[in-house]
C-alpha cells in the first residue's frame, strides 16, 4: 500500500496497488502543471485503485477538451494526480511518501525543456518524432 498527500496535508490518498511507467515530461505545460523541470508522473498499474484519505472535499480540478485532467489540493495547489475519462490514471510521484516503488524510465519532450534544466540520471529519451507528440500518459 502507498500513501501520499499534498505539501499543507489538507489532502491524502492511498493507493492499493502499485505504480508503473514512470517518466518526466518536460514541456511547458507539464512544467507550470507540475510547478517544476518536469511532470515526474507514474500510472496506476492493472487493478490498482487510489483513494482519498481525506480532503476530497479541497480537491480542485483541471480539465482539458480531450478528457484528460489534473486534480490539485485547493488550499496548497499541489498537483496530485491525473485524470482520464473520469478516472484516476496516476499520481505525481513528488507527493508519495517515501518510495513509490518505481523509478522515471523515460524522459518525454526532452527539446522543451526548460534552459535551466539539466536532465540526468537513468532514464532514455524517445526518439525525435516520438518526443514531437503531445499526449496524455498512458
């Protein structure tokens, strides 16, 4: 079981399951999303479930045309979790306590980056037409 929450600790969620397919986009949407270099995102794996602790209540939501969608603590504006088709896709791996059990695999949209940004670590890029795209995770 993993357990997360926002910075103030009005929100917290658990999630029965695990997380999988890490990865860091570095567009400029994800960035102001996510307040940072990337989104450093992980999807709810096959038959994992998250649920809200406490604080649904200060939930706030964003939503794009495409179904695909953020849900941010109201009080704080921590960004916690994404959303597609109305269901809870994943969690932002910053708000998780302790090891979230996976590792970024992938960085995403590497040629957005911002100019303060230095990408390191293990993860591989996609190829250029790849990182060309913009989509939601899946």
């Amino acid at each position: 079981m993993l357990e997360g929450g926002c910075f103030c600790g009005a929100v917290r969620y658990q999630i029965n399951g695990h997380l999988q397919a890490a990865r860091a986009c570095h567009c400029s949407r994800c960035r102001k999303a996510f307040s940072g270099a990337s989104s450093a995102y992980a999807a709810l794996s096959g038959g994992s479930t998250l649920t809200w602790e406490s604080g649904a209540e200060q939930l706030a939501r964003y939503r794009r045309k495409n179904d695909w969608g953020l849900a941010f603590c109201g009080v704080c504006g921590s960004t916690l979790c994404g959303i597609l088709n109305g269901t809870i896709h994943g969690v932002a791996l910053g708000n998780v306590d302790g090891d979230p059990g996976v590792g970024l695999a992938l960085h995403l949209l590497v040629a957005s980056k911002a100019p303060w940004d230095h990408i390191g670590g293990d993860a591989g890029t996609p190829t250029a037409s790849a990182s060309s795209r913009v989509s939601p995770p899946t």
